[in-house]
C-alpha cells in the first residue's frame, strides 16, 4: 500500500495561474478530504468528499473547486491563484470520516503563490 | 461555530521533567483526536478519545477526555528528546452527521537534553 499520496511536493505559481494538486490513496477509502496549514494556524478543512460523486464545503472553500469521480483520487483545484493561498497542503482519508474513523494525512504539498 | 484552543502554543522543556497540554473546545463534541507533526512532515494519529472520561496511553504520552469541561489533556511523562513536535488535538463537533474536523493551533514542544 502507498497509502495517501500527493503531487507535486513543491510548486511555485504566479498570481492568477491556474493547477490542480493531485491527491490518491489506494486503501479504498471512502471519505477523503483537504486541509490548508498557515504558520501559528493549525490544520483548516476546505473540502471534503464521502464518496465518488459527493464533495461538500469545508472552513474555508473560497478560491478552491474539488470533484470525486473515482474512489481513488480526489484533485484540488485552485482557478486563480492567488498569494493568500500560499500554503501547505494536505489530503486525509479514512475509511467512514471523520466522525467513525481516524484520517491518514498525504506528505503534503508546499505551494508559494507569486 | 466550534472554537478549538491549545495550550500553551509553545513547550520547551528538559528531558525527564512531566508537563501536560491543554485542548479547550466551546461546543459539544463526542470525538476527539491528538495527533503529532514532525518539522516539515506530515501528520501521525496519536490518539482518539471518543467518551466521557476516556483514557488513551502509549509510551510517554497518556490523553484524557472530559466531555463535561470541554477539555482533553495530553500528559508528557519523562521527557525525551524525541518527543520534539507539534501536537494538534482536533475535535468533531455532535452535529447531526458532522464531518468537519477543527484543528487547534497546535502546541511545538521542544525537549532540551
């Protein structure tokens, strides 16, 4: 098992490009979902996801899409990026979420927006 | 809104000593979760609390929950260097069918030989 996985590790963007950070876990988990991580902040949900086809808002969805068409995989998305979203990011998963299940958090994904 | 406070934010302590942090949450939960950060890693589940009086231990670090108070607490016994991280307890909130994880801060301890 690879577990959670993310890509890219690091990423430099200009403001206003677009990316999509990629998140996949190969547990057959159901419930799979993103954080952002600012300094002196701790962990901020922005999306999240109970199945394939399902996603709904978290703390701070503003400036981020998501979509779940398989199990696996669960993309971030970013528009129009901007220097607020400067940040580090993780995907979780777990097998029934958060209110059944302890999350597996990704390696993480450093993005610094320019 | 569910408000989730650690304390204290930053713990330098010396090998051997004990301490205990803090994790204050302001509406009614059921489930509670410590979990630990290594600089520039990711994060590792330590513990999940899930009653009233629920008490968890491995090695060194013993978590507790008072679901009355609105408190969990995670005792450090016998510092080690190697128990230098961040600590992040996060608390699901009893709202019909709730999956919105809210994180505290965080607290860096530092273990000093």
């Amino acid at each position: 098992n690879a577990g959670v996985t993310q890509t890219p590790k690091f990423q430099v963007l200009k403001t206003g490009q677009s990316m999509t950070l990629q998140c996949a876990q190969d547990m057959n988990h159901e419930y799979m979902s993103w954080y952002r991580q600012d300094p002196g902040m701790g962990l901020r949900l922005i999306h999240y996801s109970v199945g394939a086809g399902i996603t709904d808002q978290g703390e701070v969805p503003n400036g981020y899409n998501v979509s779940r068409s398989t199990t696996e995989d669960f993309p971030l998305r970013l528009l129009s990026a901007a220097p607020s979203q400067t940040s580090v990011y993780f995907c979780a998963s777990s097998y029934g979420g958060a209110s059944t299940d302890t999350q597996y958090f990704g390696p993480g994904t450093r993005l610094t927006v320019l | 809104e569910l408000k989730v406070e650690q304390n204290p934010l930053f713990l330098s302590m010396q090998e051997g000593k004990n301490y205990t942090i803090y994790c204050n949450y302001s509406t009614t939960s059921d489930r509670l979760y410590w979990y630990r950060q290594d600089p520039g890693k990711s994060l590792e589940s330590l513990f999940v609390l899930l009653s009233n009086g629920a008490v968890k231990q491995e090695g060194r670090l013993m978590a507790s929950l008072d679901t009355k108070a609105r408190l969990s607490t995670l005792h450090i016994t016998a510092a080690v260097h190697d128990l230098s991280a961040t600590y992040f307890c996060a608390v699901l909130p009893t709202q019909g069918g709730s999956e919105k994880l809210v994180f505290g801060k965080g607290t860096k301890l530092t273990v000093n030989p």
